[in-house]
C-alpha cells in the first residue's frame, strides 16, 4: 500500500481503499482474521495521515471496514438478502430482475456471492453506515464520525464533490442499534 500511494500521490492522483471480502463457502487463506484486519486498520490510517490531501478516507471509515464484525453485524445491512422489511426502503425497493423476469431475495445486493459474515465491501458501507444516522446522534464524536464517512462516500461517487477535513481524529466504537421503547 506503501509504495502504490507513493507512486499515486507523486502523479497527482486521489485514492481510496477496499477491503476483501470472501464470496459464499471461501475458507481460504485470503480471509480476513484479527490480526489481518488489524493490520489494514494501522496501514489505511497511517497513510490517510501521512497523504490527508490525497487519501478519500476517514478514520471511521478504516473503523467500519475493518472491524472484527462485518457491516451486517455492525449497521444491519439494508439489502434485500439481509432485510426482508417491506417498509420503504431497499429491502422493499431494491430489485435485480433476471433475464427471465424473476427476482431472488436470497441474491439480491450489489455483491451477490459475497459472504454476509464477512461484507466489508466499499460500496456496501456506502449504502449501509450511511442509512443509520439515528445511530451515531448519541454523541458528538459519533456524529462527526458519521459525517466524516459519509463525506468521504460523498467525495468518491459524486464527480466534482471535494472531501473536506476529516471532524473525528478517533476510532470510536461503531454505535450499536438503539432500541425504541
Ligand atoms: S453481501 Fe454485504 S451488502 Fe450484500 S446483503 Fe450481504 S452484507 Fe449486505
């Protein structure tokens, strides 16, 4: 990562990252563990301090994407496969209709193959962190977290949106669901 955003930075360029995420029955040696996860953590956060100008990340983003649990167990996925909610939103509104015409619940994200315990996908979080707000309002570092990371999904999908400085300098702990009384 090191050297790639070296040559990235010295043309120039913006980067970003993403973080594999093993497709349904993969056991193999490139799924993430503790220490591998660890690992990306440190190196994405370190480079988004070294290259603050080029790097389209923020510290609740390397949170997020590399945590010991994935985006479903920590924000609950919107996504058909994982919601089966029929209240407005995606698990009501997404839909991959086949060549045929039929629609399958159980296959129905942008990463069909992937592996729900083990989504760490860039633009999964791009849908999923981004639609729970309600989450992140119980403290300030949180919001600012929140903001942060939805400014960065800002500034890599929206052409001509420039990310601005990142507001949280701390890895907070995703927040978990709040339950309604
Ligand atoms: S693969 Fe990821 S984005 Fe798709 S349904 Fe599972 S958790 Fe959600």
């Amino acid at each position: 990562m090191q050297a790639v955003a070296a040559e990235l930075v010295a043309s120039g360029c913006k980067l970003t990252f993403n973080v594999f995420s093993s497709p349904v029955g993969y056991a193999g040696p490139l799924r993430h563990d503790r220490e591998s996860l660890l690992t990306t953590r440190k190196a994405m956060i370190a480079l988004l301090k070294q290259y603050p100008e080029h790097v389209l990340f923020s510290i609740y983003n390397a949170v997020a994407h590399t945590s010991e649990k994935a985006l479903h167990d920590l924000y609950n996925c919107s996504y058909p496969r994982c919601n089966p909610s029929q209240d407005i939103g995606l698990g009501r509104s997404f839909r991959q209709y086949r060549t045929d015409l039929n629609w399958d619940r159980s296959v129905a994200c942008c990463v069909p193959d992937t592996d729900c315990d083990d989504c760490r996908h860039y633009a999964a979080g791009s849908a999923v962190v981004t639609a729970r707000l309600y989450r992140h309002v119980g403290s300030l570092q949180a919001f600012k977290s929140w903001l942060d990371y939805v400014d960065t999904y800002l500034a890599v999908w929206v052409m001509g949106y420039d990310k601005g400085e990142n507001l949280c300098r701390e890895e907070i702990e995703p927040p978990p669901v709040v339950r309604r009384r």
